[in-house]
C-alpha cells in the first residue's frame, strides 16, 4: 500500500463499490421521501462527511491512524444524490472538517438555490451531536449518511443520534481497510489502535470477538497457549449489527457489503433507525434496497 503524505491527486471518483453505495443510498432516500411527504414532519438529510459534493475531486491523502488512503474516492457524490431527491428534503446539512472541502461544497448553493443548504465547517462527531441535542424531533425527521474518511466516527455520536428517535442512519464501515488492519495477527495491538476501536465500537469486547487461544506445543513438546486472530467478513458484520442493536430500535439484518476488483469485501454499509413507530417499515425499504444490491 503507497500512502501519499501531503500530495493532491485529481482524479475521477467511480468504480463499482461507489456506485453500490450511492445506487443504495439514492433508492432509500427515494422510498423515505415517498413515505413521509404527507406527514407534518420536517424532513432533514445530514450528510457528516460530505466531502466536495462531487464524484470527480481533489484528494488528500494522510498517514493518520484513522484516515484510511483510498477511501476518499468512495465519499464524493452523496451530496448531490441527496439535492435531487423528489420530494426534496425541508433541509440539507452538509458537514466537512477541510476548509478546501467545505469551500467546494458552497457552490452548490448557487446550483440548488431552492434548496434549504447548510454547510458546517466542523469536526463531524461535534455537530452530529449538537444536532441531535438541539433539533426539535417531534416534529423534525431525518436522514443520516455516515460515510467516514476512515474510523472518526464514534460510539458517543452513534448513541446521541439513537436518542433522538427521529434518525435514519445509514453507516459505512471500514472493516477490511479499517477494522481488520488494526486487528494484529498476533494480539499485540499498539495502546492508541486499542483506544481507536473501543472509541469506534462502543466497547472492549471485540478482544474476545475477533481472537481465540490456541494451544500448542513449544519446542519441549510442553503445551503452550497463544493469542490467534479469528476475524472475518461475517464475523465483522454481526458483531456490527448486534453492537447496532444495543442502541438502536431498527437495524437492518445484513449490511451491505462493498468489495474491491477483487472481491474481496472492504467496507460494510449498515442501517440502523431509532423511530419505533417507523422501525418495522424503515427496515423493511433497507432490506430490500440492501438484497438487491448484495451478491
């Protein structure tokens, strides 16, 4: 893997795993749109990592723990997915930390002057939960897309919006970018890898999770026990989904899985919801917005 520490990269946002996720993304919101167009609620869409708006973009790559080099390619056009949803949403809240992101994303307001658009330049996890403290949900509705740049998402933001009742949350997970490269084969993870996956999931208890003890001889022919890791694909996502389902009245019963050109699986789109009112039918649009699109 080549990380390009503090180079701009212009180049054309696709491949089939964006497609998936925004083809996804698009035909829920469409369903939501439908659902709810009759109601009193205002509908709001929030996007925590909006990126330029745009499938084509600059990218900056870092060597930060988090940030996860390439997975920029895949936050770019879920902005502009949502602007031309029909019915529109009441409100468009578009979130990004990198001022030349934020900048970027200012020119849409020109390009969709009757949309209702705000842009905040700020620590996403901050303003998800100010949001969700702040935002009237009894006669407020929303749509989240958490689609990180690598593992900023946390537990806390997740929790704060499952308080609120009233979101919809679509989530992109790292596990084969993220996950699985913090999980070392041998157990020895470094302190501030540990910090970053209790601070992601929630908890501890993917120590038990995702390594088993293996006994073995050791050269004397004397038993011997060893941290071994025992992760993968399926074990990443129900452990995902039942952490979801602490906190969430809603959660779709498979996640989405995105793969690279070589099919092996790198990402996880999840869907969670805290309305129980609405539970049972937001489930079933994700569901099948997700089956469709899993193979």
């Amino acid at each position: 893997m080549v990380l390009l520490i503090g180079e701009r990269v212009q180049h054309q946002f696709g491949g089939p795993w964006t497609v998936e996720k925004l083809d996804a993304l698009s035909a829920y919101m469409s369903a939501y749109a439908q659902a709810l167009k009759k109601t009193s609620f205002r509908r709001l869409y929030i996007d925590a990592f909006a990126g330029t708006g745009d499938r084509a973009g600059t990218l900056q790559q870092t060597a930060s723990l988090l940030d996860i080099p390439g997975l920029d390619e895949m936050t770019k056009g879920s902005v502009r997915v949502a602007l031309e949803i029909n019915p529109p949403f009441d409100r468009y809240v578009f979130i990004e930390k990198r001022q030349s992101r934020s900048s970027v994303l200012e020119r849409l307001k020109s390009e969709f002057s009757a949309r209702t658009i705000e842009i905040l330049n700020e620590d996403a996890n901050v303003a998800v939960q100010r949001i969700c403290a702040q935002t009237d949900w009894r006669t407020n509705r929303a749509v989240l897309f958490l689609d990180p740049y690598g593992m900023q998402v946390s537990w806390e933001t997740l929790e704060a919006v499952a308080k609120t009742r009233a979101i919809d949350v679509w989530m992109l997970y790292p596990t084969g970018m993220g996950l699985n490269r913090l999980l070392t084969k041998d157990g020895e993870i470094p302190p501030e890898w540990q910090q970053a996956l209790d601070r992601s999931l929630g908890c501890s208890d993917w120590r038990q999770a995702f390594y088993r003890v293996q006994e073995r001889p050791n050269l004397f022919g004397e038993p011997t026990t060893e941290l071994v890791k025992d992760a993968g694909t399926e074990k990443f996502e129900a452990f995902l989904l039942d952490r979801l389902r602490t906190i969430f009245v809603g959660v779709a019963p498979v996640a989405l899985p995105l793969k690279n050109s070589r099919g092996q699986v790198m990402y996880l789109l999840c869907f969670a919801c805290g309305n129980a009112r609405g539970a049972d039918i937001a489930v079933r649009i994700a569901k099948s917005v997700i089956n469709r699109r899993r193979r």
